[in-house]
C-alpha cells in the first residue's frame, strides 16, 4: 500500500510515500531553524506508524544548515532501531555529518 503524506509552509515541504515498514521521504526548500519542526513532525509520526527504514532525499534542498543534522539525531536518538539512508546531501550537508559524526549512523548516497 502507498499513503503520501505532504506537510510543510511555503519555505519547507516533507513529502512521504509509505510502502509496508519502509518510507521514501522528501524534504524540499530550506531547512532551518524555522521549519526543522516540520521534519521532526513527519518523521516522528511515520515513526510511531510503525517505519523503521527511512529513505531521506535531501536534493531538493534549497538551504540547510545544523537544523539538517539535528533532525536525523533526534529521530534515531527517539527511535534507535530505525535505518537512516540520506541520498542527495549537499557538500556542505556533507560536511556538516562528518564534521558532528552523524555520517557513522546514517547510509549515505551521492
């Protein structure tokens, strides 16, 4: 079964397509300290839905900074089980999991 879920403000949109345990999930414009809530939202809720593979596509992203990072740490500090791919990352958003250590939690794709 697919469900899309589509959530955000004019600056930010989390897009979600939802197959079994597994979730395809899109984070589109700027990721910032002013729409991160949004992420976490998504994420969360797909979460407690019973996700536990997250497919993250970030090359829709028009800006993203720590707030980027801070999202994939609070959900696999709140949900530890869960596998993390991020595919699309920026070199800065790159940069920014390397230099924290979130790149050893996460799959990450060019």
């Amino acid at each position: 079964m697919l469900d899309v879920i589509n959530s955000g403000s004019e600056l930010f949109c989390v897009r979600c397509e939802v197959r079994g345990d597994r979730a395809q999930v899109s984070f589109v414009g700027e990721l910032d300290p002013y729409t991160d809530h949004y992420a976490d939202d998504a994420l969360d809720a797909l979460a407690k839905q019973g996700i536990r593979h997250f497919r993250i596509d970030a090359s829709d992203l028009t800006y993203v900074g720590s707030s980027g990072v801070n999202v994939l740490a609070r959900l696999l500090s709140a949900h530890p089980t869960s596998i993390v791919t991020l595919v699309g990352a920026s070199p800065l958003f790159l940069r920014l999991l390397r230099a924290t250590g979130m790149d050893a939690h996460l799959a990450l794709i060019s």
